[in-house]
C-alpha cells in the first residue's frame, strides 16, 4: 500500500484493547507522542508505521474512563437515532508501563478513510485496513 494523494486530515484511525473475552475495548485520549506516532502512520500506512504507533500504546498501561457507555446510533443526517444494547469502556492511559510489565492483549489498529462524493455532495468513511497486533509483538 502505497501512501495517497489525500491528506492525513482524510484519515482517521480507530484503536482497540481485546479482552480475554474478545470484547473490543475502544482507546481514547493518547499521550502527544502517542498521537503524533499515529498521525505519522497516516501518512504512510503500512503495517510496520502503525506497528510503531502500537508498541507506543502498549507501553503505558490503560484504565476504564467512567461507567460503560452505550454505543449511539446516528442516522444519514448525522441525528443521534438512539443506540444499541451494546455499551463500552471507553480506556484512558494511566502511567508508564515498566519493562518487566509485559503487555496481554491484542491491539487492534482501524485505518479509516474519508472520501467525499461530489454528485450526492456527502462524504463517508471506509474502513480501508484492519491491523492486529499480538501481544508479544508489543
């Protein structure tokens, strides 16, 4: 995959913990490094930038943010149309993770890409690669 002509701004990435359970955990709020890390594998997105971007997540270690929060549902005008029995954590870094603190959980790294049609003049995502990192990879 070769980087395109589009801008990092029509790149998004959406990042998540899975849990022993198989549960996708969704991460928030990344340290500067971490979304500087991130933003650069945008710019280039292969496997080996966003692997980079990985091993800099899993460095820290993440907690819940709150209660479980149910997912909304938007409708194509981009109303909350209400949401669905599903609800999450939404996870936070807290602190440094020490070397002899390995990391146990899969990563899991969406690339996402906006692209706008200008015929019915909306844009939409698609999600263009998923990546899976296994924890001894991190």
């Amino acid at each position: 995959m070769f980087a395109g002509a589009d801008l990092w701004l029509n790149r998004y990435t959406k990042i998540f913990i899975l849990d022993p359970s198989g549960n996708r955990q969704p991460l928030s709020d990344f340290t500067s490094e971490q979304a500087d890390l991130l933003r650069r594998a945008l710019n280039y997105p292969i496997r080996q930038n966003f692997l980079i971007a990985a091993k800099a997540i899993a460095s820290h270690h993440w907690i819940p943010r709150g209660e479980r929060r149910p997912v909304t549902l938007i409708d194509l005008n981009g109303k909350r149309a209400g949401t669905t029995g599903e609800s999450l954590y939404w996870m936070a870094p807290f602190g440094a993770r020490g070397p002899e603190d390995r990391w146990q959980w899969p990563l899991e790294i969406e690339y996402w890409k906006l692209s706008y049609d200008p015929l019915t003049r909306r844009a939409h995502s698609t999600l263009a690669e998923t990546f899976r990192f296994r924890p001894e990879e991190l």
